[in-house]
C-alpha cells in the first residue's frame, strides 16, 4: 500500500525548484517584494536616490542657515559688524538681517533652518538604515516642506521687490529648498501619500528635475529684471 505523500517531496518537485531558482536573485536571496516594487518606481523616488537628494540638500541648506546663525549673532553683538558676504550694496546678508523681514516671527528667521533642515536630514539618514515611515509621518513632512517653500518664496520677494538687497546664504538655502520641496511633493504623489491618478503620478516621476529646473530658471530671471540697472551698469555703483 503506497505510503502518504511528504509535504517535502512537494517541495522536491521540478517545476517548483524552477520556479523557486526563477524567483532568487544572483546572491541566491528571494528578493524583497518592497525592493522589487521600489525598483520599478522612477529614480529619484526610489528610497536611496531620495535619501541622498534629502541629505545632500538638507546639509547643505543647513550649514547655510549655521553660517547666518553666527553672522547674526556678530551682528547683534557689533550693529557695525562686516559679515562674510557683504560684497556691495546689493549683495550683502549684513544688510538684510536688518531688516523686518529676518525675525517674521520674533527671533531671526536662521534658527527655524537650523531645526528643520535637521529634520530633513535625520529622515534622510533613518531611511539610509532602513526605516519605513508611516504616512502621517510624510504627511507631516510634507507640510513642514510645503510651508517652507512659501516662506522661501516670501522671502524671495521681499528680498527683490522691498528690501533690494540679496543675501548669498539666504540664495543657497532657496536654491536648496526647491528640489527639496519638488521631490518631496513627487515622492508622496507617487507613493499614494497624496491621492492623484496615476498618470499624473507618472508624469511628475517622470519630470522632477524638469520642474526644478525651470524654477531655477524662474529665479534666476526675476533677479536679473529686478536688478537690471546693476547688470547693465546704469546704477551709478
């Protein structure tokens, strides 16, 4: 009388050893349905290019905002103080941080870059060792960067249309800011964090550094009409 089938001689089956050798990766692992799902998203939405695109701009912008911190506080100490970047009348962070604008809120605008571009890169260094976030974590993420990037654009316009006078550390956090804020929004839009059909979510995959670009480009034309008299040398300086 033929003996019960071994759950294991079902294991030694052909097809399923095939299968099973199809489904390996060249390490000999079952690879990991989150990488395979990850691996078929656009670059920079993928956890490593995002991650470096988070630290690589979040280090920057605060080092920037570290530089400020300590040119503002030579400033209070001396009213008189010549910062790093006073170059001339129109170029000068002494200048600005005289100004109404660079305390919105009560205390100079720099310490609030100091805490938030910390943010960015503890996230950045937690998804490095693996991390998944929950989505009111994007979310939240997503405000602090959305809300940034309007008082980025504020500032910019102050900067240009009030106060007249630009601030080259205050420039690189802007410059900073917006691939920041692009691919943040087009991270959470393609991993469902903000509901959009998917052929805008693959759209936007598809053209973050083209949007930054052109923001980049946006910029760097109202400085030059806002300054025109400088560039073409009728200012009188």
């Amino acid at each position: 009388m033929p003996s019960p089938a071994s759950p294991n001689l079902a294991n030694n089956d052909p097809r399923s050893l095939r299968q099973e050798k199809a489904r390996k990766d060249n390490t000999g692992k079952i690879p990991d349905r989150e990488n395979t799902a990850d691996a078929a998203m656009p670059r920079m939405v993928r956890d490593r290019p995002f991650a470096w695109l988070l630290l690589v701009t979040g280090a920057i912008a605060w080092l920037a905002s570290g530089a400020l911190v300590l040119e503002k506080l030579q400033v209070l100490i001396d009213p008189n103080h010549a910062t790093v970047c006073d170059v001339n009348p129109w170029v000068s962070c002494g200048s600005v941080m005289k100004t109404p604008q660079s305390s919105v809120f009560g205390f100079p605008n720099m310490f609030i870059g100091i805490v938030a571009f910390a943010v960015i890169i503890t996230t950045a260094m937690a998804i490095f060792a693996g991390a998944r976030f929950a989505r009111w974590y994007w979310i939240g993420l997503q405000t602090g960067v959305t809300l940034g990037f309007i008082f980025i654009v504020w500032l910019w316009s102050q900067a240009l249309y009030v106060i007249h006078v630009l601030c080259p550390f205050c420039m690189v956090v802007w410059a900073c800011m917006i691939p920041l804020f692009v691919f943040v929004t087009i991270r959470n839009v393609v991993h469902g964090v903000i509901p959009a059909p998917a052929r805008l979510a693959k759209i936007l995959g598809e053209s973050g550094w083209i949007i930054s670009a052109l923001l980049y480009v946006a910029v760097i034309a109202s400085i030059f009409f806002a300054f025109i008299n400088v560039f073409i040398g009728t200012s009188g300086y």
